[in-house]
C-alpha cells in the first residue's frame, strides 16, 4: 500500500509539473508575441494569444488576423469587440469610441508605437 501511495503522489506532482509548464510556455509565447510587434522594423505583427492564452484566429473565436496595422484598421465592430473582451476581460467595447478600441487592440498586441492620439 505505501508503494501505492507513493507512485499516485509522483504522478500527481508529474501532472502539476506538466500544467506549470504548459502555462509557463504559453505566458512566454504570449510575451515573445508582444515583443516582436513593439519592434518589429516591418510592421508585420505576430499572432498575440488572448489574456486567457486562447488563440483568437483559432476556434472558438475564429477571428481575422492582426498581421498588420491595416488589419487592425480594418476589423469590423463585432470583430473589434471581440478581440476587446478577449485582451480585457471583463470589458465592455459597446460604449468605448472605435478609435479608443483600435488604439487597446494595438496596445494589447505591442503595436504601442501605432497608437493615435
């Protein structure tokens, strides 16, 4: 029984192990993504995983591409809005003005040098 006890405690501690280094690599993925974009010399952007590390051009979301400062520009509102409540949480983009929306959408994706006033 001890034995028993033992090999279920190490597989428990193997999977904790296993999920801290799932969140440790996404976290990393999602700041590796913001970095490229705050210096990228092209204005290409890389894909910036969503606050809860979901994918946003994946399903369930399933939403356009940033790869660019003109995709940005160019989401339409429900898009636009989706990717507000994906990046900030909790966030009603109803009421926020499209400008104010596209400058959180750059922000959130490291595009800061893009912003307008």
């Amino acid at each position: 029984m001890p034995h028993e006890s033992l090999v279920l405690l190490r597989t428990v501690r193997l999977h904790l192990v296993r999920e801290d280094l799932g969140k440790e690599a996404r976290c990393s993925r999602r700041l590796a993504a913001i970095a490229w974009n705050s210096s990228s010399p092209s204005g290409a952007f890389e894909s910036v995983p969503f606050a809860n590390f979901d994918d946003p051009v994946t399903a369930p979301h399933n939403l356009p591409s940033l790869h660019s400062l003109d995709a940005v520009n160019g989401l339409e509102d429900e898009p636009l809005r989706a990717y507000i409540s994906g990046y900030y949480p909790g966030t009603e983009a109803a009421n926020i003005p499209r400008a104010q929306c596209i400058n959180l959408v750059l922000t959130a994706i490291g595009a800061f040098k893009h912003t307008r006033v």
